[in-house]
C-alpha cells in the first residue's frame, strides 16, 4: 500500500525507544566523556530537572518567562492569521494585486527578519509591541501563501455551481474558497506557528529590557555559567514548539476531517 | 445568452457550434429546441461534445456559432461528478442553492427535506458526502438541482457511474419527479436503454465534432411504467438509436 513501508501497531513506541536511548547517550556523554569539571557543558538529565524543575524559586522563574514567551507567540501568531488570511484574500481577488504584492512578500520571507530586531527595537522600543512585531514579519509568509494556494486550488466544477446560482464574490469567497482553503491554511498555520514560538524565543535574546522571556532567560544562564537552568529553560523553549506543533496538528485534523479521506468532493 | 420568449421554448439551439481556445472543434451545426416538458436525452460517442451542449445550455460557455436561446426561470444542473461540498452534510449540501438564492430558512429547509425524500436519503441528512457510497452522492447532487424547482433541468450522465440496478431505481424515480413537476429536460447518458426509457425524443451526436445525426420519438407517455423496458416497442427504438450510433456499416 504505503510503498513497502509498514505502519507500527503502536506508534508512540519506536519514538520512545529513541528518546530512551537518547537519554543514556546523554549520560553517557555526561559521566563517561566529561571529566567532573567539566561537566557543566553538559550536565546530567536528573541534575537539570532538579535544579531547572524542582526548585521552587528557579521553576517559577522559569515558567514566568515561558508564559511571557508563549503569550508573545500567540498574539503574533494570531495577528499574523488575521493578517495573513486578510492579505491573501486580497491577491486571491486579481493576479495583478497578486503580482504586485508577492514580491514584498517574497522580500520579507528572505531578509532575516530576527537581525532586523535591533532596528525595530530602536523604532518601536524593546517591549511588548516589538516582541509581537518580529514574530508576526516572521510567520506571516507561509500563512499568506498556503492561504491563497488554497483560495485558488478550488474546482473548477464548483465554481461552475456556484456562476450557476449568480454567486457573488462575497457568497463565493465565504461559502466555497474559504472552506475549501482550510486545509491549506491549517499547513499554513502549522508551519507558522513554529516559526512563532522561534520568533519569540530568539527574539528574546535581544530584549533587555522588561520582563525575561525564556529566550533572555536561555541568554542569563549561558552568560552565569548556570548550565542545568539553561538545559532546563532550552528544554521548555523546545516543549513549547512541539506543543504549538502538535495542538495546531490536532485542530486542524478536526476541523478538516473531511479532507483527508475525501473524494465526494467531485 | 438571449430569452426565448419568442419562440415559447424552454431552450431552443439555432445553427450552434462551439470552438474551443485551443482550436478543438466541439459541436457544429446544432439545431435542437426543448419545449416545456419535453424529456430530451442526448447519447453519442465520447468526447463528441455533449458536456459542451449542457455547458452551452447552462450558459457556462458560450457558443462560437449560432444563438442559444433560453427561457427558464431557474435552471438545475446535475454535472457529470456529484460536485458536493465535502465540508458540509447532505442537508446543508442539499441547502446550498437556496442559501445563494436568498430563500428564506424555513423555506429552504422544507424544500431540502422535500428533495431529500425524493431521492430516499432522509436517513442520511448529518452525514457528510466522503461517507457516502457515490451513488448515494450522485443521489444528493440531484436532490440539490431540484430544490429550485427548475423549469429546465439539465444532466449530464448522473448515473453513469452506478451499477445496473440502483441506475434503474434512480431512472424510476427521475421520471416519478418528472411526471409530477413536468420540467423541461436535458438528459446526457451513455446508455441507449436508458436515453429510450426515460425520454419524449432521443438525439443522437455524432463523433467529434457533434453534429445531429438523428432523432427519435418516443410514443410512450408519462407515468411510465419499469416494465416499459422490455416492450416490443421500446426494444425496437433502442435498436434503431443503437444502429444509429454505431453509424452506417461499411
Ligand atoms: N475547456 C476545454 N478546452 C478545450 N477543449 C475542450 C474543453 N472542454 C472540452 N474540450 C474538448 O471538446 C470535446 C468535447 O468535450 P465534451 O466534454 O463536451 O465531450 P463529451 O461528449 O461530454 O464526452 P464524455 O462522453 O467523455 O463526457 C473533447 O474533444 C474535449 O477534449
Ligand atoms: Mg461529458
């Protein structure tokens, strides 16, 4: 069926064997490779979860900034879906508006936008405004562009339904392309929200001011030599992706059940 | 497209080709009008242009030669795929051209529910298209032309893709709606029997570029029972559109 490839029965157990392995690997690294002095590169996993985790001043510290974080990753998030839906709605409408603006948009998907955060920290200063900013420029292009490959993707025999009944652009924009487009702005979506939670943990390392996010927090214990914090703020940083990952994975498998198994479509 | 008001026909075809962009001729020379309650079927060979002529009746596309007249208030079209909205149910599929019409809900609710059981799946109104056999998909794409009570419904081969017996079902059952709504009809089909049992006359197209090679009336009226089917007379016409079809021996 799947070119020869076998589905496991079970399919969290071959990535729990790995992440199992790829713990003692790391204390393999830690006990046999590192001398105990310096065994701070790379401290052992239950030193981290001690320190990082289990002491009540360094946790809350730690989940205060990865509540500011993911509270800049979602409003960034969400502003660029509103943006970024908005904005390829608009080029859906004419190629020439199409053409006209993709190049910009092109342009801001290659200029590295999180070089640019010094700048528009000396703009807009370095606070919660800023933060937002970068991680909207920075998940706003995938969103715009599987948007509107979704608003344009739609048959040709549904849009003969819907000339059929003198659909106007309205009706057939909200009744026919958005619906059709979910799917597509859901791997939009997906995509962007990892680039959000980047956005706003790399963003982080340049805002000195204010509250620390956990990007400045990763910055304080690399600089203080605090290694198990680091370990565990990296730790939370990467949770905080994957759980973005995977929550947008679940809407959107709910949201557009139709579409994986559908050909009733045509 | 141009009223037919003129000519007291639902759709009316004068000296009608149709030339694609890309230099395909598709139909030429058609002369065909359907009058108010006419069943009309059209059968020929693949790719000779008989989507193209519900296309042009529809006013989907436009003719190259000639004039296409109609007159119809409201015009159902059954595609050759069911073309269902696979993010809604059946009910709200089958709601769909009310809603862009502007009816009213409870209006169009009852028109739904009413052509829901014309086709026999009021059991299935929640479920959506991708759970359905296509068959019964098909079902819902024709439930969904009826709903604006179209004065000329066109089809193109809706049961083409069903086996023998859910196809004559469903031909039963176009007929019981036909004889009780006496639309005008435009019905492409494949199936010499079926373009017999269900029309007042059958055109036949020829290969590409389709021209009118023939028609055929058919003497039986409306209700028009199954056992039609296996008349003397109904076998003879079947057998003159199929000689037709396989054109002149040589
Ligand atoms: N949009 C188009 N552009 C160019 N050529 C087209 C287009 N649509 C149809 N044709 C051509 O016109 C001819 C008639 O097509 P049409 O779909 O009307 O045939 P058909 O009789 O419905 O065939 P079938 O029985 O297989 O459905 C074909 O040769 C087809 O390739
Ligand atoms: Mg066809």
């Amino acid at each position: 069926m799947n070119g020869g490839r076998t589905a496991p029965r079970r399919p969290w157990i071959p990535p729990l064997v790995l992440f199992v392995v790829m713990i003692g690997v790391w204390y393999a690294v830690s006990y046999l490779l590192l001398s105990p002095d310096r065994r701070f590169l790379l401290p052992p996993p239950h030193a981290v979860v001690q320190v990082g985790f289990l002491d009540a001043a360094n946790r809350a510290e730690l989940l205060t900034g990865l509540r500011l974080s993911t509270e800049v990753a979602l409003i960034g998030l969400a502003v660029a879906t509103v943006v970024g839906v908005a904005l390829a709605i608009v080029m859906a409408q004419a190629t020439w508006i199409e053409r006209s603006l993709h190049p910009y948009l092109v342009i801001l998907q290659t200029i590295p936008i999180l070089a640019l955060v010094p700048l528009f920290g000396f703009w807009f200063g370095f606070g919660f405004f800023t933060r937002v900013l970068v991680c909207v420029l920075i998940a706003l292009f995938p969103i715009v562009t599987n948007t509107l490959f979704g608003l344009l993707s739609v048959d040709q025999a549904h849009h003969d339904l819907f000339t059929l009944q003198g659909a106007g652009r309205l009706a057939r924009l909200w009744k026919l392309q958005l619906p059709a487009a979910l799917p597509s702005i859901f791997t939009g979506l997906r995509i962007s929200a990892g680039l959000a939670v980047i956005g706003a943990v790399v963003g982080d390392f340049f805002f000195r001011q204010g509250e620390p996010g956990i990007g400045a927090l990763i910055d304080l214990y690399r600089g203080r030599l605090q290694s198990e914090q680091l370990f565990a703020a990296v730790a939370l940083a990467s949770l905080l992706g994957l759980a973005v990952f995977l929550a947008f994975g679940a809407l959107s498998r709910r949201v557009t059940d139709w579409h994986s198994t559908q050909d009733g479509g045509h | 497209m141009v009223l037919a008001q003129t000519i007291g026909a639902a759709l009316s075809f004068s000296g009608v080709g149709k030339r694609y962009g890309d230099g395909t001729e598709a139909l030429s020379g058609i002369d065909l009008t359907v009058a108010p309650g006419e069943f009309i079927s059209v059968i020929g060979p693949s790719g000779c242009g008989k989507s193209t002529l519900l296309r042009l009746a529809a006013g989907l596309t436009t003719a190259t030669q000639g004039l296409v007249e109609r007159d119809a208030r409201s015009v159902g079209y059954v595609f050759q795929d069911p073309t269902l909205l696979p993010w809604r149910s059946v009910q709200a599929n089958v709601e769909l051209f009310g809603e862009l019409n502007g009816l009213p809900k409870a209006e169009r609710r009852r028109r739904a529910d009413e052509a829901i059981a014309l086709v026999g799946l009021t059991e299935f109104t929640r479920r959506r298209p991708h759970t359905l056999s296509g068959g019964m998909r098909m079902r819902v794409s024709l439930a969904r032309s009826l709903t604006l009570e179209p004065e000329l419904l066109l089809l193109d081969e809706p049961f083409g893709s069903l086996d023998e017996i859910t196809r004559e079902r469903l031909n039963d059952e176009l007929l019981r709606m036909f004889g009780a709504r006496r639309f005008a009809a435009l019905f492409v089909t494949h199936s010499v029997a079926e373009a017999v049992f269900l029309a007042t006359r059958v055109i036949v197209l020829s290969p590409r570029p389709g021209r009118i090679l023939a028609e055929f009336h058919v003497p039986f009226g409306y209700p028009r029972p199954g056992e039609a089917r296996f008349s003397q007379e109904f076998a003879r016409i079947a057998s003159q559109v199929s000689a037709c079809l396989r054109g002149p021996l040589t």
